[in-house]
C-alpha cells in the first residue's frame, strides 16, 4: 500500500536529485559525482539501498544542491547514490531481491541484481563509504552495524551520528552467499560503515540525523585528504561507541511461530522471558539482553507466517564486556 502523501514526497525529492546530479562518469544515473578538487579522497554515500528507507533521502538531495550551490564545501571527491528507488517507488524494502544481499559475484538476474553490478564500481573506488538505512520497526535509537575493524572504529567515532555499534567479529560474515555493500567495500580494503538512522519512512529526526552524520564525515574526509592520521586524531577527541553483539537469534524454523505484539528494537528482556505470542510455539530469550530485529510477517487466517518467511524471527544482543579493540584485534 502507497499512500498519495508519500508518493508525492518520495516524487517531488527524486525530481530534485535528478535535477541537481552531476554524473559523467558512472553507467548508472541515480548518482552524484562532485569533484572538490582539493584532494583525491573519495567519500560514497549510500540511500535507500533498501527501497522503503526513504528516510535519508531529503538530506541527501539538500547535500547534492548545497554542494553545486556552494553552500556546502568539500575538498576531495564524493558519490552519492540512490540504491533501489524503484522499490522506494513501491514502499517496499526490494521489488525481486534483497539489494543488500547481493553485491557478490553472480548476482541474480534481477533488478537487484543488475543494480548491484552498476553499484559495484562506485563502491570499489570508495575511501570510505557510509550506507545511510532505517528500522523496519520502531527503535529507541539510532544505531551503526557492521563488523568491528579499527579503520571503521576511527571513523564511525569521529563522525559520530550514533552512540550504539551492533558489531561482530569481522571474520565472521553477515550471512553466507551474500555480500552487503559496506561489506563489499571491506572487501577492498577500506572503510564501510552502516548507519540505522531510526525507524523507516520520512521523519524530521532522520533527515537530521543524517544531514548531520554526512556533514561530519565530510569534515572528517577533508581532515584525511589533507594527513591520513588525522583521523585518528580525530576519533579520539570524540567519546567512544558502546559495542553491543548479537548472542542469540531464534531461526524461523517453524511456519507457526509469532512474536508476541509490541516488541522494538533494543527492548529490555531479561533471561527467559517468554517473547512469543500466546498459543504459540515458546520462545524464550536465553538471558537478560535486549531484542533487536523483531519481525512481525504477514500470518495467514490459520496462523501461519506468508512465504517466504525471514530466515531469524528475532536477533538477541548484549554489551560487549570487553572492548572489541582488545578482544578482536
Ligand atoms: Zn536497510
């Protein structure tokens, strides 16, 4: 379902863009190419990859025109694209395949697919990418997450934009056969970060949250361009991250099984409270943590979850009691 408010917002910023894009240089037009001219660092920024994400969108086209009306300045070079505003079109996450799965190397043969192989190429010149997305649910805060690495803490810290890091190891990768994009920019050896603004859609506090973290991360940019240990300098000016990880997931491995109404993301649980809906099959957080990733599918009249189910029905996160610099690196 589309509502007309939204088709009209969503329409009116994509008009925008595309009127203020500068791009000669990539084989896909939903992307800025600006040159400062200053210095050769290269910063990607990436929108609703996911295509109902919408929530970054406005600050990224107020960033595209501040820079050609040279109210904004950079020195180096940036990209800024627009990942799958045809599934925003639709308010959907994707149309055929989940985009952020599938920056591997034989795509499928799908939108998502081929849009991930007009993509890559951006993505394999970054410096330092930063992937602008939103909750499906709500959320008490904004949140990074991708695996802990020391470049990716220096800047994620020196940008700021979110308190909480959901991390891992970074030897252990999101899932098996997929690639996101900030992980294939790993892949080439520099920085990817994922950024949760909050939950999905158009809000006030996203576009601000966003603005601000693009902002600070030019700064940051133009610091690195000019003395790549600036960064450094920078990140520890700043108050560090908490770091929590996911300790637990539930597998959807029963069609039956439902959470029971009104969880959000990084709710207070504590060990074995019962997070599944009545009458259904038990599930049971295995210690005091919070839930993040609750997902609330379509359910059929006889009470089973509409195919194709998500793989978790829940994730399970704690603090991390050691600091990842020191536990995994
Ligand atoms: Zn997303």
């Amino acid at each position: 379902m589309v509502d007309g408010a939204y088709t009209e917002t969503l329409e009116a910023l994509l008009r925008r863009f595309d009127d203020a894009r500068q791009n000669g240089v990539y084989g896909y037009d939903r992307v800025h190419y600006y040159d400062g001219g200053a210095h050769d660092f290269h910063v990607v920024v990436g929108a609703v990859v996911h295509g109902d994400e919408v929530g970054s969108l406005p600050a990224v086209v107020a960033l595209v025109e501040g820079l050609n009306a040279g109210d904004l300045q950079y020195g180096g070079r940036l990209s800024v694209f627009l990942g799958n505003p045809e599934a925003s079109a639709a308010n959907t996450r994707f149309l055929k395949a989940d985009l952020n799965r599938v920056f591997i190397d034989e795509p499928p043969a799908c939108h998502e697919g081929d849009r991930a192989q007009e993509l890559k190429p951006i993505l394999a010149n970054a410096d330092v990418f930063l992937d602008l997305h939103q909750t499906i649910l709500d959320t008490d805060r904004a949140f990074y997450i991708f695996p802990f690495d020391t470049e990716g803490w220096r800047w994620a810290r020196a940008i700021g934009g979110a308190q909480t890091w959901v991390t891992r190891r970074a030897t252990e990768s999101f899932s098996a056969g997929t690639c996101c994009a900030d992980e294939y920019v790993r892949l080439h050896g520099k920085p990817g970060l994922t950024l949760e603004l909050g939950p999905k859609g158009f809000s006030a506090a996203a576009e601000a949250r966003a603005a601000t973290a693009i902002a600070q991360l030019l700064r940051v940019a133009d610091a690195a361009g000019a003395d790549p240990a600036a960064v450094d300098a920078l990140a520890e000016g700043a108050p560090d991250l908490e770091f929590v990880q996911t300790t637990w997931r539930q597998s959807f491995d029963d069609p039956h099984m439902r959470l029971r109404p009104g969880l959000i993301n990084f709710q207070h649980v504590t060990a074995g409270e019962t997070i599944s809906a009545k009458g259904t099959p038990e599930i049971c957080v295995p210690d005091d943590g919070m839930v993040l990733f609750p997902k609330y599918p379509p359910y059929t009249a006889s009470g089973k979850v509409v195919e194709p189910r998500p793989g978790d029905i829940v994730n399970f996160v704690q603090p991390l009691d050691v600091h990842p610099a020191q536990a995994w690196t």
